[in-house]
C-alpha cells in the first residue's frame, strides 16, 4: 500500500515545494500535475485511477486526503481482483 510519505515523494518530484509537510498540507493540483501523478502513481505502484475515482483523487486538498483517496482506490483494485471469476 502507498504511504503518505511515497504520495509527498511523487509531489515534489512534479515539481511542487513540500520540504516539510504533513497529513494536513494545503494541496493545489493543476491539470498537468495531476496527468503526471496519476501516471507515476500506474508506472510505479500499479495504482491505475479509473475514471470513477479521478475527481476524487485530483481534488484532494491535502497530502493526508490525496492518500487517503489512494488507498481507496488500491483497497477497491484489490476487492476487485478477489471477485474476479
């Protein structure tokens, strides 16, 4: 599962400043960086965000709600997988 502090790494590899940040950072996602985080979230954790749970996801305004709303979607992926026949 993908920790708060993986989500604040993939962050500040887009580009935004979080030197220091908590589960309560203020989080603004544009458009780009929201396209660039839910491709890194695929490429290296596997988390594909279906369309379902996108606004979701890029509308967490902070690090503690973004991951939260990740772990949303891993723990539906993995619901899913269970019931597949």
């Amino acid at each position: 599962m993908i920790t708060e502090s993986d989500v604040a790494r993939l962050l500040r590899e887009s580009g935004l400043p979080l030197a220091e940040w908590d589960s309560s950072t203020e989080l603004v996602l544009d458009s780009l960086t929201s396209v660039w985080l839910l491709h890194h979230l695929e490429e290296q954790y596997g988390i594909v965000v279906g369309p379902e749970d996108e606004d979701e996801v890029t509308a967490s305004d902070s690090i503690g709600s973004l991951h939260l709303a990740l772990r949303r979607v891993q723990a539906g992926a993995l619901e899913g997988a269970r019931h597949v026949p």
